[in-house]
C-alpha cells in the first residue's frame, strides 16, 4: 500500500501505513505489526496501553 504524507499520531515520522480499523496514516513506530492496527486503536483494545507508549529508541 502506499501512502503519503506524516504520522497522523505524532505528525514527525512519514506515514508508511494505515490503520484498518480507523483509516489513520501512521508511521512505522506508530503503526503494531503483530495487531496489524495504529497504537491509538491498540490503546482503545487494550486501556493499560498508552498510544505513546512507544520504542523512542525507533524514531
């Protein structure tokens, strides 16, 4: 898929994906592989995770 533009969550990182649940551009470290969703619709799934609760080390 391709997609243009930055980050719909943290509006620095160009977007490489988008969520199949809420149609949001995201980038790769906002973007869980393993659920195939963007961290803000993994947070909604799962309250105990923060949609920042991300890897800084990737950005």
């Amino acid at each position: 898929m391709s997609v243009s533009g930055l980050c719909q969550i943290c509006e620095l990182q160009p977007a490489e994906e988008q969520c199949p649940n809420c149609g949001a551009l995201v980038c790769s470290t906002h973007y869980n592989e393993d659920r195939g969703l963007c961290a803000d619709c993994v947070a909604q799934a799962d309250p105990g995770r923060q949609s920042d609760d991300v890897d800084i080390n990737r950005l």
